[in-house]
C-alpha cells in the first residue's frame, strides 16, 4: 500500500555533463520500474539541467538540503522556494553529512522540514545512530529523540507528506550495510514512534526509506522487509548500471 521510493542522492559530485547523463539514465530506469517512485538529488548547481532531462518523465528531482528560512541574509543558502522554482519536488533534511558534518540540531532539521512542507516540497527527513550510539544500545533513543524534533506538533496531513529516511551513521559509504534484520527492527520502532506522534493512520502511510551502503546486491533483501519503503542511495546511485538495479528491485 505504500509506494516505494527510492532516491540517489548524488552529493558534491560530478560534472554538469556527468549529472545530465546520468539524469538521461535514471529516466530510463524509471520507466522499467513503473510501481516505483524514483528521485534523484544533484548538486544545486546542476538541478536546473536535471529538471529539464527528467521533466515529461518518472523522475522526482529534488534538493540536498535547504533553509529554513524563506528569504534572507544568509550567504551561500538555498531556500526552499528556490528549489521549487526550479521544478524540485523533494528535499533532503538533516542528512547526517550536515549534522554531524556542519553541526546541525535536531531543532535546525525540524524548522527545515517546515520550511520544506511550507513551500510544498516533501521533505525526506533523516535519522540515524552513529557507531558509538549503537554500541551502547542508545539507538532507539537517539532515532526517536531525532524524530520528535522533526515531526512533534505537526498537523496530520503535513506530517502524512513526509519521508523519512533511517540511515544509520555508521553505515553511510563504508560498505557497511544493516543487515535487513538489523534495519526492519529500527524502522518498525519509527513507525510505531510515528504512531505515538501523529496517529497510526499517518504513521501507516508514512514511507521510511533506509540508507547506508545500499548497493545493487543488497537491495533485493532490504525491500523485502514489511517496513522498508524504499532507499536513500548514495555512492552506488552515480553508477547507471548499479542504480537502474536498485530501482528495479526484485520482492523475492
Ligand atoms: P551511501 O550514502 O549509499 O554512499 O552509503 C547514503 C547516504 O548518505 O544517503
């Protein structure tokens, strides 16, 4: 009932040339996958050239991150206005890339995901333990306090647009996957967390794509778990060959 989603997000990558190519064939992808959501998220630079390759087509363009602000003072930001005016329908909040990389609160991702809700992009919010957490058994109660910032006061519909995506830090290009046990067991307590929050019946509808080292021959097990709607890709989705398999995931 839930449509999977799965997303490459292409960080600070590539050429123009290399992203408007690789556009042409994730385009391709999709429409071998026609029960599959497929976006992709270029460098800010070349999102307008990916915009213009996908649009007509299957494939969801969207940003890595935005502001939480409107408009303003705030040198080398991207808001999220901007981002749908250039034909952006997603973006990325609170990737652990900007947490743990730049600093970012749990307070600095709940105001962007509004941002991103307020200007009509869904937001793909993301949460995940790092190594050390995980170790000393605090990875419900990191995944869970991320979430809370995220999600608490929001009304049932604006909360029933977003994603989110559990990527655990650990597993973030290290080639370290979850296992689909290991992942199935987080992504059930965010659901039922989401429950507590908003109501089972947003929580149901919600998709929760996981990231970490999601490769061509992993994806088939991780898809197979209740609670896994999807995937966040990173190293793997700026390879055609390795990111149209994961798109066409195989359920065994
Ligand atoms: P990775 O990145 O697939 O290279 O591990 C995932 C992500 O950061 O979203």
């Amino acid at each position: 009932m839930r449509t999977p989603f799965i997303v490459g997000n292409w960080k600070m990558h590539g050429t123009r040339a290399e992203a408007v190519a690789l556009a042409g064939a994730v385009r391709k992808a999709a429409e071998g996958a026609p029960e599959v959501e497929v976006g992709v998220a270029p460098p800010f630079p070349f999102i307008e050239a990916v915009s213009g390759i996908c649009a007509g087509g299957r494939v969801k363009v969207g940003g890595q991150d935005c502001h939480s602000e409107a408009k303003g003072a705030f040198t080398g930001s991207t808001a999220g206005p901007m981002l749908r005016d250039l034909g952006c329908a997603f973006v990325i909040v609170g990737h652990s890339e900007r947490r743990h990389g730049l600093g970012e609160s749990d307070e600095c991702v709940g105001k962007k995901l509004r941002a991103a809700l307020a200007s009509g992009l869904i937001p793909i919010a993301c949460v995940g333990e790092l190594l050390e957490e995980r170790e000393r058994g605090a990875t419900e109660h990191v995944v869970r306090r991320q979430l809370q910032a995220a999600f608490e006061g929001l009304n049932a519909d604006l909360a029933g647009r977003c994603v989110v995506a559990y990527e655990p830090v650990w597993a973030i290009g290290t080639g370290r996957t979850a296992t689909p046990a290991q992942a199935q067991e987080v992504h059930s307590d965010i659901r039922r967390f989401l429950g507590r929050l908003l109501g089972d019946p947003v929580a149901s509808t919600v998709r929760i794509q996981y990231g970490g080292s999601v490769k061509a021959d992993n994806i088939d097990a991780l898809m197979t778990q209740p609670d896994i709607d999807g995937a966040l890709v990173g190293g793997a989705s700026l390879d055609a060959a390795a990111f149209t398999r994961i798109v066409q995931f195989q359920r065994s």
